[in-house]
C-alpha cells in the first residue's frame, strides 16, 4: 500500500474513531459546563449500557432495538443515581473531591465487571445490522456499523445544538453561570443537575451501544481497555475547550485523527507513537491557546 493510500485510510478511520471519542467528549463538556466537574465515570455509563442491552437480547429474548432502548435506560438510570446519590451531597466540596468520588464510581462498576467476568452475559454486542458489512467511503472499505457512528454523533451534534437554544437548555446555561440568580427566577438547580447528568449517561451510552461491535470488549472497555474512550474523549474534549459543545466534537475528531495517522508505517519505529502524536497534538494547542480551539478564555 503507497503512502497516500496509507493517508487516506488513516484519515477516514481516525474520522470514524474520533465519532467516539467525540461522544464522550461532548457528555464530559456537558457535565463540566454545567457544574465544574470532570466526570471520571461518563465512559462507564456506556458499559453498563452494553451490558444490559446484551442481557436484555440474549437472556430476555428481547428484539435488538428494544434491547438497545433497555441498554440506554441503564446507562441513564446509573448517570441519574450517580448524580443523586454521589455528586448531589457532595456538591458544595471541593472540586477535587466530586473528581475523586466519579473515579470511585467507576472503580466500583469496573470491579462489579470484573467479579462477573465469566458471566455469558459479558461478550461482545452484535452490530445494528448483525452483520459487518463492508461498505466504501471514498475508496476506503470501512464497516457499515462505523458509518452508524457517525451519523449517530451528527444527529447527536444538531440535537445538543438545538436544546441549548431551547429554554432547558437556557437553563443549564443560566444554572451554570449563576446558580443563585438562576434559583431566584424560577430555575431549579437541582432538576438541571439532574438533566445534565440523565444527558451526559445517554452521550456516554450511545458511545458504549456503538462501539462495543467492533472492540475488543472487556470489563471497563471504555475507560480504561485497549479500545479506552476516557482519556482520548478527555483530551478532545481539551483541544476543543472544555466549556465548547463543538470545540468537544471537533477535539474528538481531531484525535482520532492523530491516533489513527501514528499507525502508519512511516512511524512504525516510534515506541507509542499513536499516544505521543496525540499527547504532542495536546501540548501544542494548549501553548498556543490554553482556553482550547473554540473555548472563550476566562474573563
């Protein structure tokens, strides 16, 4: 394969990985706009997502769309419990401390995988059309289910665009913001946390739901497995700016962009070279624009 072949399949691959990443970014925005903390647990939700979708195919004999509609349910429902049980009480402690007590939640979910390890329950998610096909994209043979992935993030962008127009999503915005000025006109602080915590698990379930087909699915995949969504998605979420909806799906792809261009055989010699150009890529942007590519800086 010549090198412009090996560029042009490294572009569209890194494109459709970054779809990912992407969704994971823009979940960890979500909660991070909204209440300043950095959610160590958003890739779980998509776990957990998987493993309830494939309970719900495999021992209820559900049809796959209601059992990926049950998978998203238990992503949602783990986001909404997180939120009410964990952040909710400590929501006046430091920062550090909500940080800390998202990573324990995810611990303590990776753990529960772990102890179910021989589980039949825990293998791989079939695709959502049973089947890989392939199909071309500008040349390239990709699999249908990656084409899936971002249609979904397209779809998921226009929607996220258009509620934070909508006065929910003014809301967020306001509670974010000014939490005491947005309780004294009748916006409840609580509902909104709860509300960016129940979106952020869906963003962090569908990234599960989809991915799971083609990785190499294990306890705590997504966080921390060699298809792991957490730190590339945070990192995105970075480049783009940390408080930019679209700076997260411009920073996913971009990621996915740079991992995907350290496989190519020009940097086969470089020891870890997908996660140096990414980490390089990080440096650079944050020298040259601390607040990220489309984050504001802070007054």
């Amino acid at each position: 394969m010549s090198f412009v072949d090996q560029l042009s399949t490294a572009l569209v691959i890194g494109v459709i990985t970054g779809g990912v990443y992407a969704l994971v970014a823009l979940g960890l925005v979500l909660v991070y706009k909204a209440s300043g903390v950095f959610n160590f647990a958003q890739a779980e939700f998509g776990t957990v997502a998987v493993y309830a979708a494939y309970a719900a195919l495999e021992f209820a004999g559900l049809p796959y769309g209601i059992a990926l509609l049950v998978g998203v349910s238990a992503g949602v429902a783990m986001g909404l419990a997180t939120e009410r049980l964990i952040i909710r009480p400590l929501f006046d402690a430091p920062r550090v401390t909500l940080l800390v007590a998202t990573a324990g939640v995810a611990l303590l979910v990776i753990g529960v995988q772990f102890w179910r390890a021989n589980d039949p329950a825990l293998r791989v998610l079939a695709p959502i059309s049973n089947e890989l096909e392939r199909v071309r994209v500008f040349g390239i043979s990709v699999s249908d289910q990656r084409i899936v992935i971002l249609l979904v993030l397209a779809a998921t962008a226009a929607g996220l665009a258009l509620f934070f127009r909508s006065p929910g999503g003014l809301a967020v915005l306001a509670a974010s913001q000014e939490p005491t000025a947005a309780e004294l006109v009748g916006v409840s602080v609580r509902r909104v946390s709860s509300l960016t915590w129940g979106v952020a698990a869906l963003l962090g379930s569908l990234a599960g739901l989809l991915s799971a087909p083609i990785s190499n699915f294990s306890p705590g995949f997504l966080t921390a497995g060699a298809s792991g969504a957490l730190i590339p998605g945070f990192t995105g979420a970075v480049i783009g700016g940390m408080t930019s909806m679209p700076g997260a799906v411009v920073g996913g792809l971009l990621v996915g962009i740079v991992e995907s261009l350290g496989g190519l055989n020009a940097l086969e010699g470089i020891p870890g070279a997908r996660s140096l150009l990414v980490f390089a890529s990080l440096l650079v942007v944050l020298l040259v624009r601390p607040q990220g590519l489309l984050g504001r800086a802070a007054a």
